[in-house]
C-alpha cells in the first residue's frame, strides 16, 4: 500500500499496520489524516489483513488536533468534526477487522480517541493518556464523552475531562481503560502478539462480535437479543465455523481462514 502523504502502511501475515506518520507534529491529526486512516483500514481486508495494528512514528501516538494545520482551523470547530472526524470515527468503530492501538508517548485529545475506538489498546509505561480540550478551553470530542464514561464510569471520566491531567499507562490499565500496560522495549512485540492471534481467528465472527458490543451498549435487552439472533446466523453461515465445528470434533487445534 502507498500513496499516503500522512500515514504508512503494511500488510503482513494476516496484521495490517497502520502508523501515524507526522512525526515532527507528534503525529497530530488533520483532516486528510484522518480520511487516509478510514480509507487504508477498510482496504486492509482486501490485501489480506484478518487483524490490523494502530501505532504512530517518532516520540508519541498522537497529540490530538493539529491547531497549526495548514489552511488554519475552521471558525467553527464543529464543522471540523462534522465533516471529517465524526464520519472517520463511526468508520473506525464499523471497522469489521479488529483493532490493537499500540500507543507510546502522547495519546491526547481525539489521538485519545483514536486508540480507544480500537478493541485492545497496548501502551507503553512511556505512555500517557491525557483529555487536553479543558486546557485551551474546548470539550472532548472524538466520542471521548461516549467511550471514557463506558470504559471507567463517570467520576473517573469526569476527572480526565474536567481537570486535564495526565493519565499514566499504568493507570489506565488499573482503570480499566486499557488492555495492558507493558515495558517501552516490549510495546511492539506484544502488540503483534496480540494481533497474530486475532488474525488468525475466525474473521467473519471477530467482526460481527466487534460491531455487536458497540450496538448492544445502545439497546435494551431484548433489542440485544435480536442481534445476537442475527449475528449468530451471519457467523454460523461461515467457512470457520465449519472449521471450528470439525476441529472440535477432532479434538484439534481449528485452522480458520478468515472466510
């Protein structure tokens, strides 16, 4: 994959990586950032990807926003998420692979988003996860408001939002927020861990599981019930279960292919 002016990309036994590539702007997210991400996520399933890591180049993940970016900022910030982050958000959250944000250094504002939308977010104790928008007088945006009262109940999510501080990579995995917190040296090693294994996993259900648990936080039980009905027919209907069904029989090891 190339062609990207603000991100890099690969493809690599089953894991697609997709790595933020400002590094002299601490990998601060712009509109065209944040079309080429949907745009290389979605096409990751095509180039063989089963699974597909978010990280970023240089000293930190993301630093959020760019409030220097060329053009300037819009007179009214909302148009700038209405046009381009809300859209680049509810895609990643539809992305039918899963997600691992490998996170290091800053992971601010709607970077803070961005790693969170993943399923599993793997930081390095170098990390930091910081809701920066109180600090120059905004809100939290990126579906912040949404996902952190979801992960760590509202007095923790009012704590990151309404005072602004820092939040620690090891902090956030005793919250809740995170997956695991782990060694700078290890950060790489043990997100590709995670995503090989997710790769090699049965795609079509991964995906439909992926989507499932952001709609069922919005339905009532029995509106949660009917999708699993759905879901389960989608899934039931696939190559890997009928590899899954075997295996078991066998009493081996299942060999999905994400089909």
């Amino acid at each position: 994959m190339s062609g990207y002016a603000t991100i890099e990309t690969s493809v690599s036994q089953n894991v697609g990586t997709i790595t933020l590539n400002r590094p002299d702007r601490l990998n601060a997210l712009t509109p065209d950032m944040a079309g080429e991400i949907v745009d290389a996520l979605f096409a990751m399933p095509g180039l063989g990807a089963r699974a597909v890591i978010l990280n970023g180049a240089g000293k930190g993940f993301c630093s959020g926003t760019d409030l220097q970016m060329e053009g300037g900022l819009p007179e009214d910030l909302g148009e700038l998420l209405e046009d381009h982050y809300n859209p680049a958000m509810e895609k990643i959250m539809a992305s039918p692979l899963p997600m691992v944000a490998a996170v290091h250094g800053a992971c601010a504002g709607i970077g803070c988003s961005l790693a969170l939308a993943c399923d599993f977010v793997v930081a390095a104790r170098s990390a930091y996860f910081l809701q920066a928008f109180i600090n120059i007088g905004l809100v939290p945006d990126g579906g912040a408001t949404w996902m952190l009262p979801r992960l760590v109940g509202r007095a923790r999510a009012v704590e990151m939002m309404m005072l602004g501080d820092r939040i620690s990579a090891e902090k956030a995995e005793d919250w809740g927020m995170i997956y695991r917190a782990v060694d700078n040296e290890a950060l790489a090693a043990e997100a590709l861990s995670l995503a090989q294994r997710l790769g090699n996993g049965p795609t079509v259900a991964l995906g439909l599981l992926r989507t499932g648990m952001a709609a069922a936080l919005e339905s009532n039980f029995p509106q949660a019930l009917t999708m699993e009905r759905r879901h389960q027919r989608d899934a039931g209907r696939s190559a890997d279960f009928a590899e899954g069904v075997q295996a078991f029989l066998a009493k081996r090891p299942a060999k999905f292919e994400g089909k």
